[in-house]
C-alpha cells in the first residue's frame, strides 16, 4: 500500500482530467445542458452550504453561490480547479484532493 500523504488538500497527482482540463471547462460554460438544464434547474439558495463533489471548472458551482449558497468543492484534478478558482476568486472553499482506496 502507497504511504499516505500529510495532508491531502496539499498533495497535487497528475491525472487523465488533467490533459483535457482546458477544453472541458470551455466547452462546460457553453454547454446546452448546463445552459438549459443543470443552471436553470437551481433554485434560490440563500444560506444553505453545500458540497460540490467533483468541482470540476466551478462552473455549477459558480451558480449555486449566484442562487445564495455557501459552497465548497474539491476535485481530483488540479488542472481541473485551476479555472474554477479563476472563475470564483481566491477566496473560495476549493481543494485539490489526492486520496487512495485500499481493495484490501
């Protein structure tokens, strides 16, 4: 088993997100399913916290603190959280996390 990490927030591992992290997050601004389906559907938010799981570029994230929410995130990828802190400031909840499952 790999050791584990300090801290996993601080730990930054290259992954397949992270070679195409770019593109997707251009085409996830634009995309007709976030457009018309996924920013529409949030409704007002005002104070409650939540967790986005898989902040990916931050682009339903960006919507949720539009509507009233708290929102933190994380994301496997690095490259991935780089337009989400772009598209959200330096002051928001985001984090890198590295993690390993053990089968055993």
């Amino acid at each position: 088993m790999p050791p584990e990490p300090d801290s996993s927030a601080d730990v930054a591992v290259e992954n397949d997100y992270d070679a195409f992290a770019e593109g997707y997050a251009a085409e996830n601004e634009t995309s007709l399913v976030n457009a018309y389906y996924v920013r529409p559907a949030i409704v007002d938010l005002a104070g409650r916290r939540i967790l986005d799981a898989g902040w990916g570029p931050g682009t339903v994230a960006l919507a949720l603190r539009d509507r009233g929410a708290v929102v933190a995130g994380f994301d496997r990828s690095a490259k991935m959280v780089e337009p989400a802190r772009r598209r959200l400031g330096d002051d928001a909840d985001l984090r890198v996390l590295f993690f390993v499952l053990d089968a055993g």
